[in-house]
C-alpha cells in the first residue's frame, strides 16, 4: 500500500468514525443521564435528517421562485429549523413514553425495551407517509472534491470530521464544568437524592434529550450532506453500530464514545484496506464485520468496562 | 411557626405507614423524632422534603393532611421545589451521595439554586473547616469514600445548600464516636447560627441532648411529645430507646 | 387426583394440535402460525432464563438460534437427503424419524457451546457491556455463516424441506409439529424446575446482587455458564426446528439482531422472570403479528405504539415477575403439583 | 495451630494505601472487636479475607491453608461468612429464598437433578427448607418466610443477613457494623443475640462496629486500626484507657454517648 | 373456496412492502393493480367461455425470507389462490418456491434471476432472464465497447443477487481476459452507506472498469462516492439499476453509464410504451424495470389460465392446468421482450444494455441468448 493510499484510508476512516462518533455521542448523552439506552436514537438521527431535508427543499423552492437566499443561510436554517424540530420530536418521545414509565417505577429495561419500540414506530411512520422510495438529499454544501499528491478529499468530509470533535469538546465542558451537566451525572448515579440538591430533574432530563435529538439532527444533515441519500431505514444499521461504538468507548463518557466512535470506523475500514498489503490477500473484505465485531469482543472482554468506562463501583 | 405537619397519612402500596401524625416544629429549634425501626421517621422526612411522591423509586403516596411551612402547603410543591424556594435542605438515610462525582462535584452540585457565588465559596471553607477529611479528598470519586467519610460529605452537602430548615435522617449511623460528637457539635452550631433543625435519630441519647423537644413516633403514630428532659426522663421512652 | 390435571391437559393439547393438523382439522396456514408460536415459546423462555432470571441483557440470541440452525440443518441433509453438496443420502429415510430429535440436540448443544462466547466475558463483564458482547457475537456468527462458501454463505441453505418430505413419506404425521411441541414442553420443563431448585435460584441471586451471591457461597461462574449454555442451547433447538419450518430453507440473514430484538420484545412483553408470563406473550405476539396482515405497512406502526401503550399500563409486562398460578391461585390445581410437594417440604 | 491466621495483610487502592501489615490470630469460639476511625480499613480487611478483594501482600490462613487467590464462594465454603455494612439482601426474593440460596456450596445434587427433580432432589429440597425455617425461626422471622427481602424493616434485614451468613455453616462470622441503624434498646437484644450464636454455633466471631457499648461488653480483645495500620490491640479494658485510641477514635467523654 | 363458483380468481401478491426493498414492493404492487383493473374494467378475463372477475390479494412479505414463506402458506391454504405472483428478491423467492412447489401451486417470480428459484422444482416460474445469462452479457459488452482487460467488482456480499451476479460476471470475465484479470472483488453488508475503504483499494489496482450490480439506492451512494475519491474507471451495473430512482437519487454522477437490464424505457414503442404511459399518468414516476416483469408476469399467468381452457372450481385441478398451460407458454409478447420457458421454467429472452443520457434510460444495446 503505497503512502498515498493509507492516507486516503485514513482520512476516509476518520470520516466514516467521525459519523459513528457523533451518534455515538447522542446515544451517551442519554445513556450518561438517564442508563437509558436510547434504541430510538438511529431513528430520531433519520428523523432529524428527513426534517433537514423538507426544510431545505421548501427554502431552495422558495429561493427558485422568487428572491433568492444564500446557500449559507439555507445551510444555517436548515440546520437549526432541524435541531429544534427534531429537538422537539426527542421532547415528546421523553414525555409520553419515557417519563410516564420513570414514574411509575419500571425496571430500566422496560423503557429500553420501548424505546426500540418508538424506534420501529418513527421508521414504519415515515415508510407508511413517505412512502418506501428513498429520497435525494439536496446539495446545501457545494462539494468540492480536492486532490492532493493522490489523495482525494472533500470539504464535506473536513467540515463533518471538524464538526465532530468541536462537538466533544463543547459536550465534554459542559458536562463538567456546568452544574447543569454535574447534575446531568448525578441523575444518572442516584435518582433519588437528586431533587435534595434543588435539581429540578425533569427539566434536566428534558434538556438531555434536547442535546442529544439536536446532535442526532446535526448528525442526520452533515450524512445527507456526504452521502446524498436518505432512506427510512438510513438509522438502524449506523445505529447500532454507534451504539457499540459507544460502550466500547465507554458508555455514559463523552470521550469514550467519541474514541469508540472513531475506533469501529477504522477498523472496519483498515479490515478492508489491509488486504491491499502483501501477506494479507486473504484478508477478503468479507471478513469485515467478523473480524471488526471480534476485535470489539476482545477488547470488552480484556476490558470490561470499555476503554474510558469507569466501573460503577462495587463498594462491598 | 416554621413547619406545622397535620394529619399526615402515607401509604405504601395497600399498607399505610403514617395514620395522620400531626407535629410542629418553631423557627430557631431543633426537635427531633425518634422512633424504632420501621416506626416511620424515614417516611416522615421523605414525604416534607416531596420524595414521597414523587420518586418512584420509594414507592409511597400522601393520601391526607397538609405539610404547612410559613403559611404555604408543600404538598403543592415539587421536590426541587422545596429546597430551591422554600430552603429545606436534607441528609438523606443512607448517606446517597453522588458516587461518580467528585467530593467537590457533590458539594458544589448542592448549590445549584444558589446564585451566591461568594457566599458560596465562603460556605465551602466552612464545611472544609468542620470536616477536613473531605478537603483531602476533594478530587476523589465519591463512591470510594469510606462509610464515614460519605455520612460526612451528606451532612457536608446539606451546609451547603444552606438552607433555613434542615432535615437530617440518621446523621451519625456508621460514624466513628469522635464523629459522632463532631457532628452533633457542628448542628449545635449552625443551629445557633439561625438554622432550625428537624433530626431523626436512633441514637436517642445524644439526640435528646442536643434537641429542643421531641416527638415519639411508633408504627406510624406519635405517641408522646415534650420537652428533650422530660421526653429523657420518660420511663417508657428510657425502657424503648435508651437503653437503660 | 389433582396430579392428574397436568399431564391430561398436555396431552388434550397435543392431541388437539398433532390430530388436528393430521386430520386437517385446521389448514395448513395455521398449522404455520401454531408452529410458530411453538418456536417462539422455545425462544422466548430460554432467553428469559438470562434476561429475566438472571438480569443481564442478552440481544444476540438469534445468533445461537444460526448455530442450532445449521448444525441441524447440515446434519439432516447431509444423511437424510440428496444434495447438491453432501450428495446422496447417507442413511435410509426412515431412520430419520428416530434420529431427527438427536440431530436436534447436537444442533442444541453446539449453539450451547457457542454460548460460552458470551458466557465467559460475563464473568468480569457486566449490563450494557455483556449487551453489546452478544450483539458482537451475533454479528460474528451471522458474518461468519456468510462467509462459507460451502454450506451456501449468504446463499443459505436449503434441502431440509426434502428431509421432512422424506420423514413424511416413511410414514405421514406432521413430524415437525410433534417435534416443536415435545421441545416446546421440555423447554418449559426445564427452566420451571432448574429455577424452582434452590440450586437455580442462584441465578436470580446473582440478578439481584451478584457480589453478595458469590460472597454466600453460590459459584456464580459456574452459574452462569449453566444459564448460558441452557439458553443458547435452547435457542439452538429452536433454530433447528425453525430451518426444518415450511420452505426449508435458512439464511444468515433471516438472523440478525431484528430476530434478536423480536425475542426480547417477547420477553419484557410477558415479564422478566416469567415463565408463564413469556408463553402468553410468545403466543399473543405470534398471532398479533399474523392478524394484523391486513394492515399493510401501518401494521409496524401500530405494533409498536400498542406495545407503548402496554407498557405504560403494565410497566412491568404481562404477568411482572409473577407466574399466572399466583394471579389466579386457582390454577394451581392444574399446575401446582410441585408447589404442593414443595409446601410439603416446607412443614 | 490457631484457627485463622492473617500475616501482613497489606491493601493498596491505586496509590492510597488501605491497609497496612495487619497481623491477627483467632481460636474457635473468640469473639474479637475491630474498631477504628472512618476510612480506617475496616471494610476492607473484611473484604481481604472473605476474597472480595485480592490483598496486594500477605496471607489469610484457615486451619494453615491459604486463602489467598480463591474465589469468594470457596472461601465461604471453607467456613469464612460475613455481612455488609450496608445491607445486601437479595432484595426481590423471599426472605425463605435468601435463606436457602446462601446453602448453594452444600447442595449435593447436581444439575440433571435440579431440572429432573427426582426422589434425591427433593429429599435434600425438604432438607434445605427445614433448616432454613428452623434458622428463621430463631430469629423469629419465620412469619416472614415469604415476604419480599425488600420489604422488611432496616432492623429485621439485618436479622435476616447475619441468618443468611450462618445458613452457610460458618467456623468464622464476620458481622460489619450489625448495629448500625438500631436505636439502644435493639442495641442491648442484638448484644445478647450475638453471643447466643456463638455458644449454638459454636463460632468464632469478628465484628466491626463504632457503638462502643458493643463493643466494649462482649468481645474479648479488640483491635484497633487507623490509616491501615494497627494502632492497639487488647482487652476492652486496655483499649478504653489507651491514649492513641482515644485521640484517633473514642475522643475525650467517651462513653457518655453510648 | 376456488375461484370457480363465485366467477372469481384469487390471485396472490407475495411482495415486500416493508423492509430494505420497500419500493421493489411499492412499484409491483401498483404494475399488478394496473393490470387487474385492465382486465376487471373490461368485464374480466373469458377463461373456456366464462367471464371471471380477478381478486388480487397482496400479503406484505417485509422483505425476509420466513415472513414471505408465511405469507405464501397463508396465500395457498387460507385464501385458497389459484397462483402466486413473487416474491421479488431471491432471498425470498427461493424459499417460497419450495413453500408452492410442495403445495402445488404455480408461483411465477417477475425478478428473481437465482438459478435456484425454479431449480427441481415444476411449479415455479419466471419473468425475468437468470444471472449465469446476465454476467457475460455485461462482460462480453464491455470488452466490445472499450476494449478493457482488466475489472473491478463491488457487491453487497450478504444479498443473493448482488452476489451471484458478482460471481457470474467474474467468471465470464476471467473466461475472456484470463485468471486474474478481476484485479479487485470488493464487498460490503446490506445497509452500508460507506464504501469508501472498497474504493479506495480498487482505484489503487489497475481497474478499468468498475462493475457494481447493486440496487438503486445503492448505486448513486457508489458512483458518487468514487467521483470523490477520484476514481477514474468506467462504471456499469445490472439490471437492479433499472428504476427511475436511481436517475432521480444520482443525478449527473450517473450521465453516461451503461448497464444491462430487461428493457429501456426511453424509446420505448408499442405496448411498452402505452404501459409506460399508463404508469406515468397513475403514479407520476416512471416504472422501473421490476414493475414491468411484475406486468409481464401477471399477463403470462392470465394467459396460462386462459389457456387452460376453462376452470373446474376444483383447485388442485385447476392449479395444475394452469402450472401445465404456464409451462407451454411459447413466444409471449411482453412489454420486456418475448418469452418462451424452458422445461425449468425460465424465459429465453433477451436482455438490453442500456445508457443513462440526459438523465433517462436510453436503449443502446440488445444481447440474446
Ligand atoms: N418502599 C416501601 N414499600 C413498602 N413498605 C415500605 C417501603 N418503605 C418503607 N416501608 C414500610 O413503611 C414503614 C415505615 O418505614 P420507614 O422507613 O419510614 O421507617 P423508619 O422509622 O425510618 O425506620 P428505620 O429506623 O429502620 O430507618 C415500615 O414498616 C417499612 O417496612
Ligand atoms: N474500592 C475502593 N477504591 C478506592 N478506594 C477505596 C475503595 N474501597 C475503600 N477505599 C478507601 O479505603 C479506605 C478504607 O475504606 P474502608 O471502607 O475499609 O473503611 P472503614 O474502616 O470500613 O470505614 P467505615 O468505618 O467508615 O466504614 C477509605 O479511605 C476508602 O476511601
Ligand atoms: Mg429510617
Ligand atoms: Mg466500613
């Protein structure tokens, strides 16, 4: 493999992590708060996702036939206009089938459980209203394909990997530099000593799942953004996957989540590209989700509480 | 009058653990209940500060009575509620502090309706200076605090949302005697600086020392009341719960 | 008398459904659909035994249902049938009929032993983490069915229809409804009385508090390999039975997590800890989903949002941890002849 | 030889040393205190011998094997019980359930008789179950057989833990703070409960606890241990009057509280 | 109860409205409607002198190969059809095939191209040409077109048709260049959107051309992503590129490319071009290649009923007339070309090659057996 191939693989592996990573980081925020995992989160990312697209549509049509808007400006609306609607659609997620089953006491597994549910319910809705064909996602950043000594990239790619960590970092200060975020933790350790501290707890788990839909909307444009395609279904494999990429990372830490995110796009890249090298031809791409889901099995079970997962710990 | 409870009933489930217990508690005082095990003290403080209902996890609901506290009914109030616009803090049985914060976290996280920042920082010192073990161990995750030193970071918390009323379930469980006294001396104190104490305590000895008077609370009924030396030299409560 | 109940109800039953397919009472649709709700049952009591027992969150247990799939599957063909890539049959057909449930239990006991995939990683592995071992080892066993050539990769595998025909033809009895009932009953069988022994109920000490089980003396490793191997074992019967169902045919794509989740869904639906609790739901979900046909696309719009709607009036499923004798003691007449021996033993 | 022999026990967490060079010998049937400040190591020695942690030096040795390296459950079936601090029940099942899981390691028959339930299985199912009504019975639980763990009060949880840990047929109890959470006069019944046991039992019994009046009036020796490390060992007597003890844990009006 | 009595005949529909190939299902649903309504609208089919009414009963098969069994079995025993129209994809219809071979009743796949499908089995048929046909159409093309020896592969390795296709067009390719000249055969998983890592390791081989035989919503992900990544070689697909989505979805990306599938719709003429019509005026989209095979196989199976000479109300009976009149079916005229099956079932026909120009499908090339 020569020095310019590796390079293109590695860039392509950083974006297709970067990808992982940011649903990944939805999936913590959630999972950070509540031990909750959010099995309708790849779903609320396709959500998030459509809504862009809708938006986007109806202001490049509005802009074809009349007065035009800047393509920074759509690109800015749809964006927002997404995050606050698909915000919304979290909301209410949370405040009919989530909380009700907090209040009334059921094991965490249950809300799991119909959390995958809400999930089969958002993918079948849009299959039964949208209809089954999947849908083009419109161009709201002009891609610009650069190549540089055989290594071709796009600004697209740079803006989705950029994105993705700023993402982190502003997570990651929030959940402990603000008392908002030392809350957010402290739900997730004891529910009940929460209010104690004057916690308005609700809110709180209101506002995580407003954080997390935003960053599943923001992750559902810069997709639509790279890949062009939107299909009912666009949640569930890149879902779970994320979803693994976030235990594996550690699940519940921001770092973890956004390292595991980064960790299963590598792999399942480099699985493919080492069978460029010499000595590893048999290395079929076939082998890819073998090889990538045993790699994760090992590490779990070399490290059980992913790479940057702190043990509950078990004071006896 | 502070607090004025009145009738309160609680169930849990069919089974009703307070039948209508009335008690009041003055501005400035420190009156405590004791009761034994499963008397209902834990409900008690539960249901003033809104866990009860509130939290599924305790599982308990208030079918009767009022919860007054300067004129208003808690029981219409939300748990944060209470401590963010009434200023009843509490120490919790069980200690229930955040294990995956840090001791600083836990205490910082105790102001969070607080807009006080100096005081704040003030407050701080002060519980360092009571308990210098946490001051040790700021950074440490809670959860690997010992026993003792968790019982001190709750009693901690509880200072710093410096509250007007101060609920306290068994702060001395577990504590060493050196503690134990240390504790006791430090709600003596902040009593003495204008906070009214409301303690539930098993250790009924030092409790009736400490406190101004005291109910007696048996299987969800109070059945005596009175000054701390009379309630001490009650020959019933010595037989129950002093020990003697 | 009353020891009686049991066995006689059985017995009414399996008459009822092995006579009544026989004799055509009911079509042949519905002898899928009661085919299905056997195989579901089998399922869904087994991964009871580890994500309502014993309190992990197991979410790969269609991977174990490929395992008995296949090994079964191979082994049927292989002897009983003429194929492409085993070629003729190595053993006359009618010694199918006495060898089939044999080859079901190897099918059982090679998923079994899959399980220890996940098995020994739960020894320091707990909750989400183990989750997402058995979702990894569902991937794994699914991509590594696909990339096997021989025995189809994503192809799959077909002949076992051929292996039925052949059973059928030695002598006609629906020979797979009789053997999905059998397994169906010892299914039960075996996780009622395993969890109802003493040495079972370290499984749900281990739920509660594994430090404290392992502190009073349970072997909770030994334990939890017991409850592993049990249920993917179990999962593997139901595979083998499930590749022997109507066209004959399996694919590793018919086992991904969706199969898993659909089990879970079962679970939690009935109750975590429930054996009868879990046959309800398995029975219920089954015909729900074959109801419901005429809906169209909507109809996963509206399974979903009932599903909701249960749990926000039963948050802890059908039955919770409750079997249906202690919601209705009456039954207990039918199906509380152990508990009588038990209260025997109790004074 | 004496029954338990600890040698240089020594705990690191990380850096923070928990436990330090902590030696104790005990005999059948001694009843000996472990006493000391908050965070001193208690917990934690407890943990070392019961195999919940893995010391980082030293040797446990019952009748002079080794128990260092063995699972938790080998070393219970060997004879070493305990409770916790905080109460550990198995909290959804029956108190009879709590009872009879804590004889896992006695159970003779196997697994093909746990599912099949044949005549030897439920020989020895009657037999776990009277035991287990007989051990409730004296704590006078037995009208509690059924009731979820969970659901009991603080008081009779503990009951129910020390009955558990007995159920396992201990030579060696080690009960972590039991009065904690007891007022006075529970104090004074579980005091005299304690040493009950220990003539029925025929055990040797380590407790640790901060009520001194506990302490004080029924071990024969008590150690003391501060930052991990021993600071006093002896009679009550001895231990009431030493300096160190007084400064690091009892303070200065030592008994009045109690 | 049969059709006889009642004067009318069940037909099945056994397609996958849900699940990854939703839309396969959508469009043959809507191409079997149009036909029963062209046939109902005109007083129903004449069957030996009778007028029947047809009922089309559509079972969804949510795309997975136990549910499309389910749904056959429900279809033969509980509605009591006279014949099965489907399933669409392989992965479904070879299964399901065993399902009415065993039952005795005629099934006729409009897209299935697995060999194994009608394999052994009498009862089951075909509109659609078979893969092992398919590969070297593609392959012999593009070695005439541009002259190429060397290829690149990319399929879904866990879809059967992806797959088989692959296969059948590295073997006809090597068959023509030699062993070796498939210098990269890369795979991914159904539900993958990111192909990069497979396309960066063919633009780093000696490929001229790029054969991918994925579905619609998969090829513009491809062809586009490998324009970013600066692949220079020529792309050309399969039939499965043959919807009016994969114009839709890739837009310019596509220009230019080739492909071979059942018919073109641009240029069309005659009863192609008027099915074409009616589906446009309908639906608004243009029929892609698996509504017209559904077409095609619903009026191959009225044809065979009609054949038949007329219908007992006996339904074994009738069902085995039809599976005999369907057998002797010779040059049927569809709107994908003319038909004649062999004694396995499978149509002799052709297939074209066909160019993406001006965003439509422009016929450029024929190729038969
Ligand atoms: N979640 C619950 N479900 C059912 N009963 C409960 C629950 N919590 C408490 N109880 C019962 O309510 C009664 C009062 O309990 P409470 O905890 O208030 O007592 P307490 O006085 O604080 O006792 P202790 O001194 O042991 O802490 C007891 O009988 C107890 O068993
Ligand atoms: N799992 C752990 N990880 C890190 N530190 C720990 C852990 N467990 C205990 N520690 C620390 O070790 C020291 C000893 O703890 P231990 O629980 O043994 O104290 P103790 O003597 O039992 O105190 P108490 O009387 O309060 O229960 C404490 O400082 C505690 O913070
Ligand atoms: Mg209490
Ligand atoms: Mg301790």
């Amino acid at each position: 493999m020569g020095l310019d191939i590796f390079l293109q693989h590695f860039l392509n592996a950083l974006q297709w992590g970067s990808f992982y990573a940011l649903i990944a980081l939805g999936y913590t925020m959630v999972y950070g708060v509540l031990l909750l995992i959010n099995f309708a989160h790849g779903d609320i990312f396709m959500v998030g996702a459509y809504i862009g697209f809708f938006i986007a549509t109806f202001l490049l049509g509005i802009g074809g036939n009349s007065f035009a808007i800047p393509s920074w400006l759509i690109l800015t609306l749809t964006i927002l206009g997404s995050m606050v609607l698909t915000s919304g659609v979290g909301l209410t997620i949370e405040r009919v089938a989530y909380r009700p089953l907090r209040e009334r006491g059921a094991n965490r597994l249950y809300v799991v459980i119909t959390a995958l549910m809400i999930g089969l319910f958002l993918e079948y809705l849009n299959l039964s209203l949208l209809g089954a064909a999947d849908r083009g996602f419109p161009e709201l950043i002009q891609t610009d394909v650069y190549t540089v000594g055989g290594v071709s990239f796009t600004n697209v790619k740079l803006i989705v990997i950029g994105l993705s960590v700023i993402v982190m970092v502003a997570l990651e200060v929030f959940l402990r530099r603000t008392k908002i975020g030392m809350a957010m933790r402290a739900i997730s350790y004891d529910k009940v000593a929460v209010p104690l501290m004057g916690v308005p707890m609700n809110a709180i788990i209101a506002a995580t799942f407003v954080i997390g839909s935003s960053l599943a909307a923001l992750a559902g444009i810069m997709y639509g953004s790279a890949y062009h395609v939107l299909s009912f279904d666009m949640g569930i494999l890149i879902g779970w996957k994320a979803f693994i990429a976030a235990v594996v990372g550690g699940i519940g830490e921001v770092r973890g989540a956004m390292v595991g995110g980064f960790l299963l796009g590598f792999i399942e890249i480099f699985v493919v590209a080492l069978g460029q090298v010499p000595g590893f031809e048999w290395l079929s791409s076939t082998y890819r989700d073998l090889v990538a889901f045993t790699v994760l099995l090992v590490i779990l079970t070399v490290k059980p509480t992913g790479l940057f997962g702190v043990a509950r710990r078990q004071k006896v | 009058m502070l607090l004025e409870v009145k009738d309160l009933r609680v169930r849990y489930g069919n089974i009703e653990a307070l039948h209508g217990i009335s008690f009041h508690v003055e501005e400035g005082e420190i009156v405590t209940l004791i009761g034994a095990n499963g008397a209902g003290k834990t409900t008690t403080l539960m249901t003033i500060s809104r866990q009860i209902p509130y939290v599924a996890e305790l599982g308990g609901r208030v079918v009767g009575g009022s919860i007054m506290y300067q004129g208003e009914d808690l029981l219409h109030y939300k748990p944060h509620e209470v401590v963010s616009k009434f200023g009843i803090s509490q120490v919790p049985e069980g200690r229930r502090i955040f294990g995956n914060l840090s001791v600083l976290e836990n205490l910082m996280l105790a102001t969070y309706s607080r807009k006080d920042k100096a005081q704040i920082q003030k407050d701080l010192r002060r519980v360092f200076e009571i308990f210098p073990r946490l001051e040790e161990r700021k950074n440490q995750r809670g959860e690997t605090l010992s026993g003792g030193e968790q019982q001190m970071l709750a009693v901690g918390r509880a200072l710093m949302t410096r509250g007007r009323l101060m609920l306290l379930d068994e702060p001395s469980m577990g504590l060493a005697p050196v503690l134990v006294r240390d504790i006791f001396k430090t709600l003596a104190e902040i009593n003495a600086q204008g906070t009214t104490i409301l303690l539930v305590e098993q250790n009924a000895n030092m409790a009736l020392k400490l406190a101004h008077r005291g109910y007696v609370l048996e299987t969800g009924n109070i059945v005596l009341e009175g000054t701390s030396e009379e309630l001490a030299n009650n020959p019933e409560v010595k037989k129950a719960y002093l020990g003697g | 008398m009353k020891k009686y109940y049991l066995p006689l109800l059985i017995l009414v039953l399996f008459v009822g459904i092995v006579g009544g397919s026989w004799l055509h009472v009911f079509n042949e649709y519905w002898q899928l659909v009661i085919l299905f709700m056997g195989i579901n049952i089998v399922l869904t009591v087994s991964l009871n035994l580890i994500n309502g027992f014993m309190g992990e969150f197991s979410c790969g247990h269609a991977g174990f249902m490929a395992v008995g799939a296949y090994v079964s599957s191979i082994l049927t063909v292989w002897l009983f049938a003429d194929d492409k890539i085993f070629g003729p049959p190595v053993l006359p057909a009618s010694w199918a009929i006495p060898l089939f449930p044999v080859i079901l239990i190897i099918g059982a006991i090679a998923a079994s032993l899959a399980g220890l995939l996940v098995a020994i990683p739960s020894f320091r592995t707990r909750g989400d983490y183990l989750a997402i071992i058995t979702l990894a080892v569902n991937y794994i066993v699914k991509s590594a069915i696909e990339n096997m050539e021989v025995i189809g990769g994503p192809r799959g595998f077909v002949g076992m229809k051929r292996v039925m025909n052949n059973m059928a033809a030695v002598f006609d009895a629906p020979w797979l409804l009789i053997w999905t009932f059998i397994g169906m009953l010892a299914t039960i069988f075996i996780i009622r009385n395993f969890m109802s022994s003493t040495f079972g109920k370290g499984i749900e000490a281990i739920r509660e508090d594994e430090i404290a089980a392992e502190l009073m003396s349970v072997n909770t490793r030994r334990l939890k390999v017991i409850a592993f191997m049990l249920s993917c074992g179990l999962a593997g019967l139901a595979g083998g039975l499930f590749a022997h169902g109507p066209g004959g045919y399996i694919n590793p794509g018919t086992f991904t997590i969706l199969k898993s989740t659909e089990v879970m869904v079962m679970v939690y639906l009935g109750g975590m800890g429930s054996i009868s609790g879990s046959i309800i739901s398995a029975i219920g979900f089954t015909l729900l989903l074959e109801l419901l046909r005429p809906l169209g696309t909507y109809k996963w719009v509206v399974i979903p949002l009932l599903l909701v709607v249960m749990m926000l009036f039963r948050p802890s499923g059908i039955l919770g941890n409750k079997e249906l004798t202690d919601v209705f003691p009456k039954l207990r007449a039918i199906f509380g002849a152990e508990e009588e021996n038990y209260a025997h033993a109790a004074n | 030889m004496p029954m338990l022999q600890i040698k240089h026990l020594t705990h690191y967490f990380g850096g923070l040393r928990a436990v330090y060079d902590f030696n104790l010998e005990m005999e059948q049937g001694d009843l000996v205190g472990l006493i000391g400040p908050n965070g001193a190591g208690k917990t934690t020695i407890f943990n070392l011998v019961t195999g919940a942690y893995r010391p980082t030096e030293g040797e446990v040795l019952l009748d002079g094997e080794n128990l260092v390296g063995m699972r938790p459950h080998e070393i219970t079936t060997r004879g070493i019980a305990r409770t916790f601090q905080t109460i550990r029940l198995w909290n959804e099942l029956s108190v009879l359930d709590n009872i009879c899981i804590a004889r896992a390691s006695r159970i003779q028959y196997g697994l093909v008789d746990s599912i099949l339930h044949g005549k030897r299985y439920w020989d020895e199912e009657r037999q776990i179950k009277r035991r287990a009504f007989d051990l409730l019975a004296m704590f006078g639980l037995d009208k509690e057989a059924h009731e979820a763990a969970k659901n009991l009060p603080y008081g009779e949880q503990r009951k129910v833990e020390i009955a558990r840990a007995l159920a396992t047929e201990p030579r060696l109890l080690l009960l972590d703070e039991p009065a904690a959470g007891m007022n006075p006069g529970e104090i004074s019944d579980l005091m005299e409960f304690i040493q009950q046991i220990r003539r029925d039992f025929n055990l040797a019994i380590w407790i640790i606890e901060h009520q001194m009046r506990v302490i004080m009036n029924i071990c024969e020796r008590i150690k003391v241990v501060d930052f991990g490390e021993t600071i006093a060992y002896g009679t009550p007597e001895e231990i009431r009057n030493n300096p160190r003890v007084i400064e690091a844990y009892l303070g200065e009006e030592a008994f009045d509280a109690a | 109860g049969g059709g006889g009595g009642a004067q009318v005949i069940k037909i099945g529909l056994d397609i996958p409205m849900t699940g990854d190939i939703a839309y396969v299902g959508t469009q043959s649903k809507r191409a079997a409607e149009m036909r029963v309504a062209e046939v109902n609208d005109a007083g129903g089919l004449d069957v030996g002198g009778k007028k029947y009414t047809i009922e089309l009963i559509i079972e969804d098969n949510e795309s997975k190969a136990e549910s499309a069994t389910a749904a056959a079995t429900k279809l033969i025993t509980q509605d009591g059809v006279l014949a099965i129209v489907g399933p669409q994809s392989s992965k479904q219809a070879v299964p399901t095939g065993e399902v009415c071979n065993e039952n005795e009743t005629p099934m006729i796949s409009p897209w299935s191209t697995n060999p194994n499908t009608t394999l052994n089995r009498p009862w089951v048929f075909r509109a659609c040409f078979l893969d092992p046909f398919q590969g070297p159409v593609i392959a012999n093309f593009v070695t005439n077109e541009f002259g190429f020896t060397k290829a690149a592969v990319l399929y879904d390795v866990a879809s059967d048709y992806p797959k088989g296709l692959a296969e059948n067009f590295r073997d006809a390719w090597e068959k023509l260049h030699g062993p070796g000249s498939v210098v990269a055969f890369e795979s991914f998983t159904t539900g993958d959107t990111d192909f990069s890592a497979q396309l960066t390791k063919i633009k780093g081989t000696d490929a001229e051309v790029l054969f991918t035989p994925q579905y619609y919503n998969e090829v513009p992900l491809i062809v586009k992503q490998a324009h970013e990544l600066g692949l220079t070689q020529v792309i050309v697909g399969s039939d499965s590129w043959g919807d009016p989505k994969t114009l839709e979805l890739c837009g310019d990306a596509c220009e230019g490319l080739f492909f071979s599938t059942h018919y073109a719709a641009e240029g069309a003429t005659g009863a192609t071009k008027e099915f074409i019509d009616a589906y446009e005026a309908k639906y608004g989209e243009t029929p892609g290649d698996v509504a017209a095979l559904t077409w095609d196989a619903m009026g191959i199976l009225l044809q065979a009923i009609q054949n038949t000479g007329g219908l007992t109300g006996d339904l074994a009976k009738d069902r085995a007339a039809v599976k005999d009149a369907l057998g002797q079916i010779k040059d049927y005229d569809g709107i994908t070309g003319k038909m004649t099956f062999t004694p396995e079932g499978d149509p002799i026909k052709c297939a074209v090659i066909v160019q993406i120009k001006n965003g439509k499908f422009n016929f450029y090339d024929q190729a038969c057996p």
